[in-house]
C-alpha cells in the first residue's frame, strides 16, 4: 500500500501559481495504487469544496480527508458538512470520512475518519489571552460560551467516532486502523516547535475526549492496532501510546504546503 499524507496546507495562503504548482506535486507524488491521507485546515469555509475538489483532482490515487477549524471559518461545521455531501460515498475518488463508517483499504486493514474538535479539558483554563479566531469566525459559536460550546462539539464527535470504531472493531477480521483526525488526541502529540505545549494552550490544541475514546477502544480491543494521524498545532509529534496504539502529528507551516510519504510503524 503506499500512503501519502497531507495536512495544514492552508491553501488560502498561496498564490494561483504556488496552488498550481502544489497541484503538480500532488500529481507527480501519487499513483493510482496511492491512498492520500488528509488531516485538516486545507482552506477556508469560502473556497472548501473548491479546494478540496483541486486535491481530489490532482490525486491520481484515492482521497481521504477530514477537516480542520480553519475550514469552517466564515460558515459552520453544519454547513460545510452538508456542502460536502457529495463526498460521502465510499467508493467515492474522494471521501469525507466524518460522512463514512470506514473504507476498507485491503483484508483487515480499514481508514476511520473524524474531524474532532479540541475540547478545552486538557492543561490549564482561565488565560483571558487565549481567544481563538474560531471564535467569532464559525457559525456554532454565536452567541454562546467559547468553552461549553467547544466541549459539546467535542463530545458530539467523540460519540461518532466510538460507534464507527466498536463498529469496526466488533468484527473479528480487523486487525489493523489508520484513524484520521485533525486535533491531537493526547497532550504529548501535541508540541510546539518540538516541545511540550504551553499549558494555557493545551486546552485548544488538543482533544481529551476523542483522546479517551481512542484509548478506551485500544484497550479494549487489543489485539487491533491502531494508527492516528492528526495536525493542528504545525509541529511533528511522534507518540507510543501502547503496545497497539501510535499517534504522528504532521509538521506544517503556512505557505508552504506539503505532501509527504507516510508508513505505519505498527504493522
């Protein structure tokens, strides 16, 4: 199987060239066997289906994606997943996983998707500095809490993601899990420039419910192995949770988009 994967590559950050450009590595880094694994904060809620429908395009192999908080800004995470409705079928070119139960790639080995979202539950709360754009640029948030309204995005994407992974998981012929989210599910996924997060920071860089959920499922299911890819914080993060669960972060930075090859460790 060959992988390669995407994530924040923010493409509102570059010029028609720079994307064009982008769109030739795409194309010259991928074949038909290929299964692009993409993490989120491709673009803006404006130019989304755009954008996105310029990877699927470009991508000679199979696409499977989710979204970030900077896709949603200047719509809703409703509204943009009903734009991307049409990218809900699996055996779909390009496939929105939070749309999907999972895509079987080979026997036993299946893609899990969900966008998630961070939670406000991890490192310390309280830091009046810490004002996120999400904020006043997404829909959901209007007019209410910015923390209670994060945890309840949270928790709603938990949910789903555990009924697709006991689902998945209930049948014994699983035996591998690629889980693509954007929002790091643990703390030590989530770095900056390398090092451990600010603790004011933790609360919105990372998710503690979808992280619970990923680890409850391991646990239970442990003769399964599971790999997450996610992105969010732009540093490279590397974690062992368990014998049978891993977690990389993508490295990122803004006008700089990339596509980069990626293997499992655990299998």
């Amino acid at each position: 199987m060959n992988y390669r994967w995407i994530s924040d590559c923010h493409l509102d950050h570059i010029t028609l060239e720079e994307l064009k450009a982008f769109h030739k590595t795409v194309r010259d880094n991928t074949t038909m066997d290929t299964v692009l694994l993409v993490t989120g904060d491709i673009t803006s809620a404006r130019r989304l289906y755009e954008h996105i429908d310029g990877l699927g395009q470009a991508c000679r192999g199979k696409m499977l994606y989710v979204l970030g908080n900077h896709d949603r800004w200047g719509s809703s995470l409703a509204q943009c997943e009903r734009d991307l409705r049409p990218h809900g079928l699996p055996q779909g070119h390009s496939v929105f996983m939070d749309l999907v139960d999972s895509i079987e790639l080979e026997e036993g080995l299946h893609v899990v998707g969900d966008s998630g979202w961070y939670d406000g539950r991890n490192g310390l709360q309280g830091n009046p500095r810490m004002i996120l754009n999400d904020w006043s640029y997404i829909g959901e948030y209007r007019g209410k809490d910015e923390r209670k309204c994060s945890a309840e995005i949270a928790d709603a994407r938990a949910l789903i993601l555990e009924a697709k992974l006991r689902k998945l998981c209930a049948d014994p012929a699983t035996h591998n899990v690629i889980v693509i989210t954007h929002v790091p599910p643990f703390p030590e996924a989530a770095l900056h420039m390398g090092r451990p997060g600010d603790d004011y920071a933790q609360p919105w860089f990372t998710s503690r419910v979808i992280g619970d959920v990923i680890d409850q499922i391991a646990k239970e299911f442990f003769w399964v192995k599971f790999e997450v890819l996610c992105g969010h914080t732009h540093s490279r993060a590397f974690y062992k949770r368990d014998d049978n669960l891993v977690v990389q972060t993508a490295e990122a930075a803004y006008g700089d988009p990339r596509i980069v090859p990626w293997t499992p460790t655990l299998w």
